[in-house]
C-alpha cells in the first residue's frame, strides 16, 4: 500500500491479549487514516472475552476491506479408530468426556469451532488448554491429545505424512490444499457452518470518508497483485476482494455467532 499511496508505512507490533490491546490504541488513535490496524478473527470476540473493556470493535473502528481468510482443518490422531468427522462424533457420544482435544489458545477461533461443534452435535468432550500451536503439537502428534484443529497449511504436511488424520474443513467449501476433506457443514450436517481465520484492515471510527475510499482502493491494487495472492495462497489463505462491506459483515456475523458460543459454554479469560 505504500507504493499505492506515496507513503512510507511504520509497523508496530502489538502484542497483548490476542490483539486487543493494538486493537484498542488503533482506535483511541487520531481519526486522519494515517493510523491502521491489521486486526485478526480474534476481533469479533473482545466484546464478549473481555467483558470489562469498553472497547467494541463494531463501533470504534472502521472497516478499510477484508484481506485474507483461511480454513482450519480438523484432524485426530490415527490411534483414534475414526475416519470422519462423523465417525468422531459417533465416538464422542458412546465415550462421552473420554476424548480429548485442543486448538490454539482459549478463545480463539480453533477453540471456539470445536465448542460450536460439540453444542450442535450434543456431544461431551474434555478441551485441554494450551498456550498456543506449537505447544499443543507435541502431545497430538504423540497421540496423549486425540484431536485438533489449526490452520490449514500448518496441520497439512502432518496430514500427508500420515502423523495425523484429516477429517474435515472449517470453510464453507472444499480446499484446495486438501481437496479430498469435506466441510464441516457438509459432512455433519450442519448447514452453514463455517469457522475462518481472517484479517482485515481497519481505522479509527471518524476518519472522512473520502479517505477510507483512498486507502480501500489502495487496498484492493494490492490484493490484485499476483505476488501477494501467491504469497497468501503459500500459507494456506485465501485473497479477498478488500471489500470493505464484506469485511462489516463478517465482524457483524461472527461477533454474534462466536459471543453466543462464549456465554453458552461459560468460557472465560483470566
């Protein structure tokens, strides 16, 4: 976007909180589009994990365009005698709590879609929390975890080596990375489920709208260019449009879908 707009661009990395700190800054910032934020999925739950914040993405922030999104994939171990999704949900009702899974941190999006799942399948599983992907790896991978679910291109060499069993994908369609597993919603029964990754570019609320258009326009040139579609589909995402009325009704859907799962699972933040 810098070539597109003649500017130099300043990176901050902002850690904290799965983003919600950056998050908040972004929007307490001066409203002249020259503050952005790369805001992850984790966004539409703020409201509903941390309760106490006055921060509300929905309003104090303005959508510049969608960028990316990106299926998760879930998998078991092959000790598991399971080859589906199906097939894992028939295990989880005739061994209720027995089975254990994991994804990502507490309050991701991984975490969040196996909650979802589990409530429309009436089925009882022990979630174990772990700080992240690379800590939960080890004990999926040696099978003292039965199942998981992460992003795409991270769980797929584990997939083709044989290490883990792909049972189904989080999209609304098929994957190209593993064209062979079908949709949750597909292979379950559960029209219109879908859990994504996604990030999306945002400004302060208040910035003129002339400006928005500029930096959107700028946005979409960018997603066009076949190096960064490449570079996106190398890690398993998916390029958007930059629209930013798709990436509003996204953070619009998934605040509602994920802040119900969140208070009807009782999961908290600490």
């Amino acid at each position: 976007m810098g070539e597109q707009l003649h500017q130099s661009f300043v990176v901050e990395n902002h850690s904290g909180a799965s983003g919600l700190i950056a998050a908040e800054d972004v929007a307490k910032s001066t409203a002249d589009g020259y503050t952005m934020l790369m805001a992850p999925s984790q966004l539409s739950t703020y409201r509903a994990l941390y309760p106490h914040t006055r921060f509300d993405p929905q309003k104090d922030l303005a959508p510049v365009g969608l960028v990316a999104t990106s299926p998760y994939v879930m998998v078991v171990h092959p000790s598991l005698p399971v080859n589906d999704l199906p097939g894992l949900l028939a295990y989880a009702k005739a061994h209720p709590n027995e089975l254990s899974y994991a994804g990502s941190t507490p309050g991701s999006a991984q975490h969040l879609s196996w909650e979802l799942i589990k409530r429309n399948a009436g089925v009882q599983m022990q979630y174990i929390p772990y700080k992240g992907t690379s800590a939960l790896m080890p004990d999926l991978l040696a099978g003292r975890l039965k199942a998981g679910i992460d992003n795409v291109a991270i769980l797929t060499p584990y997939i083709k080596s044989g290490q883990l069993r792909g049972i189904a994908v989080t999209s609304p369609e098929k994957t190209a990375l593993l064209p062979d597993l079908p949709t949750v919603a597909a292979s379950a029964n559960m029209p219109g489920f879908q859990a994504l990754g996604w990030f999306g570019l945002f400004t302060p609320k208040g910035v003129a709208p002339e400006k928005l258009a500029t930096l959107n326009d700028a946005l979409r040139k960018v997603m066009a260019s076949k190096e960064v579609q490449d570079t996106l589909t190398g890690i398993g995402a998916e390029t958007r449009s930059g629209s930013a009325q798709e990436l509003q009704a996204l953070l619009a859907h998934e605040t509602t879908v994920w802040s119900k799962v969140i208070k009807d699972s009782g999961i908290t933040i600490n």
